[in-house]
C-alpha cells in the first residue's frame, strides 16, 4: 500500500485507469450490441478494446479526481464502520474498503457518463437525467463490483507492489 503522497497519487491514477478502461470496454461492448447477439460478449472485436482505450484516456481522469474528492473518503468511512483493523483479517478490511469505495463512484461515475455520453453527445433531454442516471447505475454497478474485486484492485496491488516493492 501506498507510504508516501507520491506513491498515493500512482496507486490512484492506475487503479483510476483500470477501472475505468474495464468499464469502458463493458460500455463499449453493450453500446454496440454485443451483449444482444447469439454468444454475447464472446463475439466482441478488437475494435472494442481500442475504442475503450480511448474512452478510458479521459474518463480514468474523471474516475481519478472523483475518487480523490469523495469517492476514497466515503470508501474508507464504510469500511471503518464495518471491520475492526486490529480484529478483522486485513484482506476483508481491504475488501470492505473497495465496497465503499464502489457504492460511491459507481452512481458517481455512472452521472458523470450520463451527462457526457447521454446529454452532451448524444442530445438526450436533460430533464430525462435522473431516469438515464438510474439507468446507467443499474446497467453499471455488478460490474464495477466484480470488476474492482476481481481485476482493478488485484491489478493495481500487483504493479504498484513491482514498482515499488517491500
């Protein structure tokens, strides 16, 4: 885990990114219907994961000053009022952290994408907001869940361990 301010800002700015590429590629995904055709997710292109890839570029710096401004406070709040550090298993200390931490930046992010993605680029009305925010958290939240316990996190863990190790 991170000692310093330094190290604190490069854990954050990977697992911001890897969040927000696997969540990209998820939306891109659905977006151009994969998720509706006869094998579902595995018939996905390449073209998906370039297209992520630059959708992530600007939205991982989204997901990073959110998560810096409320998202990690909220996350380590949760957490402080579920386990007890000097009794709990630090790995379920760790897992409750990254379930705050979700419960907040996904309905966080899931607006931020509502506005962009919805309002701004694709001409929605903006009194329909709340009813597409709604929308994106529900379509959002499993998968920013799973995504995070399973492959941001384990992710982030092991290259901020190889940069900078024990």
């Amino acid at each position: 885990m991170p000692k310093t301010k330094k190290q604190g800002i490069i854990f954050g700015l990977i697992m911001s990114y890897a969040m927000a590429y696997g969540m990209e590629v998820y939306n891109t995904a659905i977006k151009d219907g994969f998720s509706l055709r006869l094998g579902g997710f595995s018939t996905m292109t390449n073209h998906v994961f370039l297209q992520a890839l630059l959708e992530a570029l600007y939205m991982g710096v989204f997901v990073f000053i959110i998560s810096n401004l409320w998202g990690n406070r909220f996350g380590a709040n949760f957490a402080q009022k579920v386990v007890d550090p000097q009794k709990d298993n630090p790995y379920f200390c760790r897992l409750m952290r990254q379930v705050g931490t979700v419960a907040i930046m996904c309905p966080s992010m899931s607006m931020v994408a509502s506005i962009l993605f919805n309002v701004i680029l694709a001409h929605q009305a903006i009194y329909n907001l709340p009813a597409i925010w709604v929308g994106t958290v529900l379509k959002n939240f499993l998968m920013a869940f799973f995504w995070n316990m399973f492959a941001a996190a384990p992710f982030t863990h092991w290259l901020f361990e190889k940069i900078y190790p024990n």
